[in-house]
C-alpha cells in the first residue's frame, strides 16, 4: 500500500477524532494548553498502539509462507473493514447525535476516555487491515501519530470557537475516505 492510501485511510479514521474533540471542545469554558496536550498525548499513544498492535496481529495471521488464496482473503477482509468502517461513520453522521452545550471550568478527563476506550476497537480493526495490505509499519505509525495530533488540536479550537455543528461533516469526510480506500482495495489488489 502507497503512503498516499495508507494517509487516506489513517485520515479517516482520525476524523472521527475530530468530531469527538470537536464536541469537547465546544463544552470548555477555556482550553488550557497542559489538558490539551495530554489529550494528544493519550490519543496519539492509543491511536499508535491500536494500529500497531492491529498490524502485528495481521503479520502473526499471515504467515511467512502465505498462498494466493491467503493474500486474496487478506485482502477481501480489509476492504470489508474499509467499508464497515466507513459506513460506520456515515451512520454517525447521519443520526447527528446532539450534546447538550454547557460550558465546564474543567474538562473530564474520566469521561473523556470511556468516550475514547469505545472508538479504540475501530482504529485497530483498521491496523489488522493495514496489515493484511503489507503497509509499511513505520510510516504508518508517524503519519497516525502527525494526524491524530493535528486533528486533536484543530478539533478542540473549531469546537471551542464555532461549536460542535461541524462534526457531522468530519464523519461524512471521514466515512467517504474509508469508503474510498476499500475501493481502492478492491479495484487496485483483487481486480
């Protein structure tokens, strides 16, 4: 897999980030710059470690040795968690879930990872993904941690200044990304 594919899908993924932190965001009275860096950190550390560890898992499942038939299911199974992925997000988008805007002295950093904790799962489905396309684990892991960083700080300013109403459009971009790499997938690796 290209760079280029491999920044699309991780894009994807990552703007679901943007959404989330768009929402909080929205919610804080001001941003302080020590609890935003802790959120990149804690958010390029989790993003990082899923891929990776999604990545290694693919690479442990295919063996050194694999057949055409092992590379041609590998290869199935990613653009079948691209599109998951993807309409996923587009279902997000869709049903527009609300927050009640309140300002708050202090963001919760508790609820902040149980939101997270549960997005985990999706980001390191697309590590095994990833993996099944044989990408290269290094440039992998820089541009998710470059992207998870900037899409982090950008998200929390948009919400803090404009609010939470352009989330829907981060998982509409999102969802369509992921789409187009399990096309990709599809037309460039099983066609």
């Amino acid at each position: 897999m290209s760079m280029i594919e491999e920044t699309v899908v991780v894009l994807g993924i990552s703007l679901e980030i943007f959404g989330a932190m768009e929402c909080q965001g929205s919610l804080v009275a001001k941003i302080e710059k020590r609890q935003l860096f802790i959120f990149c950190a804690i958010l390029a550390a989790g993003q990082v470690l899923a891929l990776g560890i999604g990545n290694f898992l693919s690479l442990f499942l295919s063996r050194s040795e694999t057949q055409a038939k092992e590379i041609f299911l590998g290869q199935a199974v990613a653009a079948a968690i691209f599109l998951f992925l993807g309409i996923r997000l587009l279902v997000k988008a869709w049903r527009n879930e609300g927050i009640i805007e309140r300002r708050e002295e202090k963001f919760e950093i508790k609820r902040f990872l149980e939101v997270y904790s549960k997005g985990i799962l999706f980001t390191f489905l697309a590590g095994i993904a990833l993996g099944f396309l044989g990408s290269s684990v290094p440039v992998l892991l820089v541009v998710t941690l470059l992207l998870t960083i900037l899409v982090t700080v950008i998200g929390m300013y948009t919400g803090y200044r404009l609010g939470f109403e352009h989330k829907m459009k981060a998982y509409v971009l999102g969802g369509l990304l992921l789409i187009a790499g399990s096309v990709d997938v599809i037309l460039r690796y099983m066609a």
